[in-house]
C-alpha cells in the first residue's frame, strides 16, 4: 500500500523472513543509516536507498534495542516480559523487525546477541505497549538515485530528468 | 607556468591506466595538483579578487583572467565586502576557454568503483578531499579541506546552464562547513518583528511562493531556497543568495513582484529568478535570530491554521531534504539538524491557496502565538 509517498506497513502474521536466523544478532546498520529518537518518535534516514523513515507508537523502543546486537527472539522475549502482551502484540513486534530487516535499517552481525536481562531495558510509553509505526517515505529517492548532474534535464535543471 | 604539466591527455592517460587498484589516490592526486594549477595561472594571469561574508564564513573568490564573475556574483553580490586579511576559504574561478588554458576531462578519466557509473561525487574526509564533476557540461568543482583552497574550473563560461548562476559556490560553503558549527540547511528564512523563522516543506509545499508574498508584506528575508545556520546559545541563519524561484503560477499570485524576473523560462517547469536586492533590498537582511520551526503543508482550506507540530515531523521535513541536495557528509549534516531542531519551537502551517494570506496568518502567529 502506498499512499501520497509514504508507505503504513499493514502487520500481517506472516512468516518470519529469515528463517532459522533469529537466533543471529541484528544491529542497527550505521554504515547507511543516521537516526534520532525525538521523545516517543523516531527519524531514521538511510541515505543509500534515499529513503526515510519516521517510528512511532512502540517503534522507537524496539529500535533502541538494536543499539548493540541482539536477535528477535530476544527482542520478543523482552516485550513478552511486559504485563498484558497479547500474542497479536507480539505479532506485530516480530512484524516491524522483519520490516527494519526489508528496508536494511538493521543487518545481521557476526556478533554473538547479547543477553538483555530484563524488560528493564526498554522503554515503553506510559501508556504502555502501542502498535509499531514505521511509515515509510520515498518521496525524495530521486534526489540520490537521480545523478544531479547527469541525468537533470540539460535545458530546465535538475531536478527534472533528461529527456529520453 | 608549465600549462602541460600533469593535464597532458597522455599524462591523463597514464593515470587511467596506473589504476594499481587505488582510485583514491589517483583521484587525490589529480585534485590537489589541479588547484596547484590554478593557483599558478592565477599568478600568471592575475583576474579579480573578491570577498564575500556569509555570517561567520567569509570566501575569497579569485576569478582568473577575470572569468565567470557573471556567473557568480549576481547571486551573493549583496554579501560582497572589501579585501579582507583573513578569510575561512579561497575559490578559484578559471574558465579553461577564454584563457586557452587546459580544460577539464571530457570524460570520467579514473575508474568507477560505484554501481552508479556516472556517479561523480568524491568525498574522502580522511584525505581531505573532494570533487564534484559534471563532464558533459565541462564543469569540475573540487576542494582541499586541510588549507580550504578550491576549483570552480569550467570548460565553457558561455555554454554554462541558466540555473548554474541560481545558486553559486553551494557546494564549496558546504564543503567548507561541514565540520564546523555551522551547516547549510534547505529552508526558507523570514523574520517579522524581530521574530525569526525557518520554512521547510517538500518540493511543491509552496515554500518559495509564500517567501515571496511574506517579503511583500514586509517580512525580512535571509534566503529563499538555502540559508547558512550557525549555532550558540540562540541559532542564527545567515543569508546567502538574494534569489527566489517561483513558478509560473506562483508569480501570477504576485503581481507586485512578477515584473522582476530575471529569467525568462523555456517552459512551465522552468522557474522564474528573481533577485531581491534589486527589487526589495531593504527586506534582503544579513541574519536573523531564529528560534521557531514551520512546515508548510497544502489544506487548500478557506483559511490558514498554524498548529503545534512534533519535533520528528519537522526532522523529516527538513533534514533528508538537505542531506540529499548535498549528497555529502549526510551523517554530519542529519546530527548537526538534530541540535538545531531540538532548541526550535516547531509548528505545522496548514496552508489556504492564497499566499498573501497565509503570510499574514504566519505574522499574527508570530505576533501572538498564544492565540
């Protein structure tokens, strides 16, 4: 579904993409990707892809656990620990990660996951748990896939493309 | 000055070819000996020398033989100041043409290491240099950080595109910030009653055309399409270019500014320029204090709204449009964006269809933003 250049994930209780690698330790991919967590939001912007990216609801929170590595399975088992998670909920936590892994926001690592020990290491809203929002924005990809100088038109400038 | 040395096509060639698999340092090479070559033909054939003050950068421009000062200059004229002794970087303007001096490669002459093969942005922090190319219309932009010395070296002065004159020397006052408290930013610049303000938006939110019936209402102006912020205690941003763009439609809503174009577009995709400083000087200021965010977005409503707007919102309307406009040092332009943002008050304006309007509801809001 895209819709006026952003993109809202529809979480589906889909198979887990990589299978058999939940166990493998996922980070954040800081080779092509910047973020910042603005209070209960997040930017991210991948500046290889030229997309951008704005969390919400329990997104920035599980985005932060991928600060070190650390598998899905761990990050499930984190949010499992919090009072009143339903499976749904869970659902839609395993859902988001394997949209951070589409998008190449987070990549796997050699790194062994680390042992989180407690739900203490999450920060969920006061509100409590809310459904992860990744909205997705490609508006501006042409700016990067579109060469500024070689491909602008020749007449009228970049950012209008050259004519066939 | 030895005009042959190192530009040779087989001296090129040779580089093409000693590729050793290290690009870089073929690519470093070229770089610092073709500014050497400027510097050489700049004291062979002396030019015109002139300084400009962005805020806290001031740039020396040297125009060999005098080229491309009609290029540049109409665009930051209103930033020009006298000889000064010391200054943040030198610019060397050489047009190969009207001096029968060497031109810049025809073609890409180093190996591509990218999956985009025409891409021609070289960024090597640790070398501390860089390039910008356009081959095909003969014009090389490249850059020394460690002693801020560059090239704006073209092949044809005449045949230069109409929009190169838009926004001159961008990329080198990028280059020249990016590691320092100031960064270039992709917003619009206004203040009204000693209140400053950036606009951002995407391309198509109306942020030119609601620059320019603000300037006609009386609003002062740092910058329509870049402005140069530096940090402190109270973020200011600084004016860089006099120009606003504006649609063909958009200038129809201004008729009080729709007789000074200094364009005349090919088609309706073809922005019309406008320079203020001919227009407007005195709403043309050289900085504002700015402590409020607005992003603009098309309601199309009767009347304009101005509502509280999260900070991550306005992060995504202005800073992937940066960072992508400059392609380099995103990291430290996306961080540096972070800090500014978070010292920012930031509003949403839910836009009507009439500019002057919105710009008078902007002012009342500025005026009274408890309201």
């Amino acid at each position: 579904m895209l819709s006026m250049g952003f993109q809202n994930l529809e979480y589906t209780h889909e198979q887990i993409l990589y299978q058999g690698s939940t166990m493998h330790g996922f980070v954040i991919n800081s080779a092509h990707v910047t973020s910042e967590i603005f209070g209960e939001e997040a930017v991210v912007v991948n500046f290889v892809t030229g997309k951008y990216f704005a969390m919400s609801g329990s997104g920035p929170a599980i985005w932060k656990l991928f600060e070190s590595p650390i598998s899905a399975d761990e990050v499930i088992d984190e949010f499992r620990k919090l009072d009143g998670m339903t499976a749904t909920e869970l659902d839609q936590v395993r859902d988001f990660i394997n949209a951070l892994q589409r998008e190449k926001l987070i990549v796997e690592t050699d790194d062994s996951s680390s042992q989180y020990a407690s739900a203490g290491n999450i920060t969920v809203a006061a509100g409590g748990f809310q459904t992860p929002v990744l909205e997705i924005h490609d508006d501006l990809q042409e700016l990067i896939v579109l060469d500024p100088i070689h491909d602008a038109d020749p007449e009228r400038g970049w950012p209008v493309t050259r004519r066939e | 000055m030895n005009r042959g040395r190192v530009f040779d096509p087989a001296v090129f060639s040779s580089i093409v070819n000693h590729v050793n698999g290290d690009m870089s340092q073929d690519i470093n090479r070229f770089i610092t000996d073709s500014i050497e070559y400027a510097r050489d033909a700049w004291r062979e054939f002396g030019g015109e020398e002139r300084y400009y003050c962005f805020g806290p950068v001031t740039l020396c421009v040297r125009h060999i033989g005098a080229a491309l000062v009609d290029t540049v200059s109409p665009a930051i004229r209103h930033a020009m100041v006298s000889k000064q002794s010391s200054v943040n970087g030198t610019v060397y303007a050489l047009d190969a043409k009207s001096l029968h001096l060497r031109r810049p490669p025809e073609t890409w002459p180093f190996s591509t290491n990218t999956y985009q093969e025409h891409q021609r942005i070289y960024w090597d922090t640790e070398s501390g240099l860089a390039l910008n190319s356009d081959e095909s219309r003969g014009i090389w932009q490249l850059f020394n950080l460690h002693n801020c010395d560059g090239l704006y070296w073209v092949d044809d002065e005449t045949t230069l595109p109409s929009w190169e004159a838009g926004s001159p020397l961008r990329i080198f006052l990028h280059w020249l910030t990016w590691n320092n408290n100031c960064q270039l930013i992709h917003a619009a610049g206004l203040e009204w009653q000693g209140r400053g303000i950036l606009l951002t938006g995407p391309g198509g939110s109306g942020k030119s055309t609601t620059t320019a019936a603000a300037v006609g209402a009386g609003w002062n102006m740092v910058g329509d399409d870049f402005v140069l912020v530096s940090d402190g205690c109270k973020p200011v941003a600084h004016c860089i270019y006099d120009t606003i763009k504006l649609t063909r439609e958009s200038l129809g809503k201004l008729p009080n500014i729709a007789d000074s174009a200094i364009n005349a577009p090919v088609d309706a995709v073809e922005k019309f320029r406008v320079h203020l400083s001919d227009r407007y000087r005195q709403r043309l200021v050289g900085k504002i204090a700015i402590d409020t965010l607005f992003t603009l977005n098309i309601a199309g409503a009767h009347k304009t709204c101005i509502l509280p707007a999260s900070k991550a919102s306005v992060m995504a309307a202005l800073a992937p449009t940066t960072m992508f406009m400059l392609k380099m040092g995103m990291k430290e332009s996306f961080h540096k964006m972070t800090g500014l943002v978070n010292q920012m008050q930031c509003y949403s304006v839910q836009m009507s269809t009439d500019p002057c309007e919105v710009a008078a509801s902007m002012a009342r809001f500025v005026e009274n933003p408890e309201t």
